[in-house]
C-alpha cells in the first residue's frame, strides 16, 4: 500500500508486511471531542480496518494527554481536581469512539501513568548535551540540529516561526527551542533530579510526552506510521522528531500521515464562532453513521468543509445503504441463505486497492453506490448475486467499519415473512397487509 508521506512529501509504499506499528495523537482530555478530532480518529480507523481485514497485526498506541495547562484551567474553574477532568473527559472520549465505532486500539495510554519514564528520557538528552536549564526548566537546544529541524513542517529554521503555535518563553535562548520539562508548582508537578542533585520540581512540555510514550512503547525502533491532524504538524511533530533523532540517531517513523483541516461552512471551528459541533450532538441529530459517510467523500489528506448539504446528502446516502442491507438481509431469510464473507469477490479487490492507493475512500464510496444499483436490480428480480451480497456486507461492515444495527430473522419472523409472500403471491392482500404490519413494527421491512 501506499500512503503520503508529509517527511518525504511523496508516497511512501510499503509492500507485504506482518506488523505495522501506528502511533496516533490523542486528546488532551479538558473537552468533550469534536467532529474535527474524529476526522483525526477516523482516518487512523480507517486505515486500522483495511490492514486488519487483511490479516495484518496492528500495534496501533494512542495517548491521553491528562496533564496540560488548559486541564488545570478547567480545574480551577470547575473547583474540581485536573484527576477529576482528566476522568471525566476520557469517560466521555471513551464514550464517543465507542459510539463511533471506532476499533479499540492496542493501547491507550496515559501521560501521567508514564512520568518515571519521561524523566529518565529528559536526563538522557540532558546527558547528550541537547538541552540547557533556566530557571527549574528545561529546555531543547536546537543549535545542534539546525540540519535536521524543519525537515517535516519542511521549513528553513528562519521561516519557521511565522503562524506556528511556538510557546512565548523569555528563558529560551531561541524561539525555536522548547520546554522539555516546565519548572511549575502550580497543578500537578513531580519531582526531578539532575545529575548533581539539583531539584526541578515540574511537570514535562507536551512535545516529550508523545515522543517517550512511542520510545517506550515500540522499544526505540522507528514505527511504521505516526498520524494525527495536520495542524500537529509544526512545532509538535517536529519537536517529537527531533528528540527521538537526538536520542536514539533514527527516525521517529517511516510515515508521517497527516489528515487536513475540516471546516464548519468555510469556517475553522471555534470557540469565539460558537460553531464548534461535538460528536455526541452530532450523532444525537444525524447519527454516526453518517459522520463516517461524510467524512470518507473527501480523501483525508484533502481539507474538508461540513455543509448543511453535505450532512443531508451523508445522511441520505448511509440511508440507502442501510435499506439495501435490510432488504438483503431478508431475501437471504427467505431463501434460507447466508453470507460467505470467507471468500472475496471482485469488488472487495476493488475496494482493497483504492483503500492501498493513500485511503481513497471517495472512489470506494463510489464503487459502493454503483453497487447499491446492482444490488436492487437483483432484488427485484429476485436474482440476488450471494457473492455480491457477501461483498457488499463485508465491505461495509468489516473494511470501512460503519455500524447499521440490522433486524435479526428469528424462526418465529421467518415464518411470519414467509407466510407474507405466499399471500401476496395468493393475491390474499387482506392477509398480506397484516402480515406486512406485523413484520413492520417488528422493523423488519
Ligand atoms: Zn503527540
């Protein structure tokens, strides 16, 4: 397969392989999530099915950042502890992907579960001399690595500053370096010692967070695939590189995988706009179903801008396949049948290679439609393809990882759907029609 690389600025293959090792950024957990962060979350999603569907392990780490400046904002105001943010945020988080139908993946992990090890990562760079002290702080020096920083913002180190969310610290002796370990007594703050002894009491900088997690977890080999918004991109993904670089002389990952900003009509999501749509309200009113469909009709490293039509068409698209699905699902009851999602026919190929060629979901949803036609024809003719059918089950359900909560045919409804056809066959309409009222409030037609 292969996917766009924001390192290389190309498409990175990566032929037949067993593993594939995917770290993701995670929320900082002070907010209920947005659709603009399950745009992040699905993309990974996606990609995660499409490699399991194929038999491929995936070591796929995701953080929680429970410890960050806006937590103990939140805290303060709320007169609660950042504990009992963190908690409630990560319930909720937990919560939305689940009602998103997102895959679990292997580990999600806490930064503050992690804080021995982010101070044992910060004292080997100490050590190496990459950082310098101000104040209780520490900081990254990026003197030494001018050659490499900038590289993945692709960037000259002058150009770099412009727009970027860069921390405003008059302890840094440049802009371009940042706080691996923030001197505070102010929210939750762990002791560290340096080399003579020396107290910081503190807390660590976002950047080191992510970055000794992936040390740690994937034993200080370069993985397979980082992902995470494109917004992440500069200073937060180069800051992970170059600290990784730093330590352990490699790369961080082979793959950056970046998805685009997504809009609320034409507008960024913000506080001060009031536009911000959270994905709880956004399921209560449209469904999650349709949050998937609207965001796989844009390739995910393209921007993406949410319109009232664009949801409606989502909605009404994820409607023709649920109704599709339902209808299918009762010819095979009728004709006593079921699916063989063992083998795989010519579209699953379809759908497997566009998904392999950087996620194109637009074209599988396009090969999805012009299925649903096909797939009626059949119907109606009563000629229903069963490897179609399988096809299209599996597509849906196992690939791209939508969730249609489908009637189950017990014996007892079969009897009933049976009994329906025979008297509409009959021309028995009386019979038929409270049949057919039967099978309806049972929401099986
Ligand atoms: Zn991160």
């Amino acid at each position: 397969m292969k996917l766009y690389n924001t390192l290389t600025r190309n498409f990175t293959n990566y032929g037949q392989t067993k593993k594939v090792n995917i770290y993701g950024c995670g929320p900082t957990v002070y907010n209920y999530i947005h659709i603009g962060n399950a745009r992040a979350i699905i993309t990974v999603d996606l990609l995660v099915s499409f490699l399991q569907f194929q038999q491929i392990e995936v070591n796929y780490i995701q953080n929680y950042t429970d410890i960050d400046n806006k937590i103990i904002n939140k805290a303060t105001a709320e007169e609660k502890t950042e504990q009992q943010i963190a908690e409630f945020y990560i319930k909720a988080f937990e919560e939305d992907v689940f009602n998103l139908n997102v895959r679990t993946p292997t580990k999600r992990v806490r930064v503050t579960e992690h804080i021995k090890d982010i101070i044992t990562f910060v004292q080997k760079l100490v050590k190496i001399d990459a950082t310098y002290e101000v104040n209780g702080s520490v900081y990254f020096n990026i003197t030494n690595y001018q050659t490499e920083y900038g590289k993945l913002a692709n960037k000259k180190l002058a150009e770099l500053a412009v727009n970027a969310r860069i921390d405003h610290d008059a302890n840094k002796h440049s802009q371009y370096d940042f706080a691996l370990w923030k001197q505070t007594t102010e929210g939750i703050s762990f002791p560290f010692y340096d080399q003579k002894s020396k107290l910081y009491q503190g807390r660590p900088g976002w950047h080191t967070e992510c970055v000794v997690l992936i040390d740690k977890f994937f034993h200080k080999e370069t993985i397979d695939i980082h992902a995470g918004g494109i917004d992440l991109v500069f200073p937060h993904h180069e800051n992970e590189r170059i600290q990784f670089l730093a330590k352990n002389k490699s790369e961080i990952a082979k793959i950056w995988m970046h998805n685009g900003h997504l809009n609320v009509a034409d507008e960024k999501m913000s506080k001060s706009l009031n536009n911000t749509i959270l994905v709880r309200n956004f399921i209560k009113l449209y469904g999650a179903n349709t949050l998937r469909y609207l965001l796989y009709t844009t390739n995910y490293t393209q921007p993406l801008n949410v319109t009232e039509s664009l949801i409606s068409s989502a909605q009404g698209e994820t409607g023709k396949i649920f109704k599709v699905l339902k209808a299918m699902n009762l010819y095979l009851a009728e004709y006593d049948l079921n699916y063989n999602l063992i083998k795989h026919g010519e579209n699953i190929k379809k759908v497997l290679a566009e998904l392999g060629n950087n996620l194109n979901s637009p074209n599988v949803l396009t090969i999805i439609s012009k299925m649903i036609k096909i797939i009626n024809g059949q119907l109606r003719d009563k000629k229903l393809d069963l490897q179609l059918a399988s096809d299209f089950y599996n597509i849906i359900f196992n690939i791209i990882n939508f969730n249609f909560n489908l009637p189950v045919i017990s014996g007892e409804i079969r009897r009933y759907l049976l009994e329906w056809i025979k008297s509409k066959n009959n021309k028995d309409f009386v019979k038929a029609d409270e049949l057919r009222k039967i099978l309806l409030k049972k929401d099986i037609l």
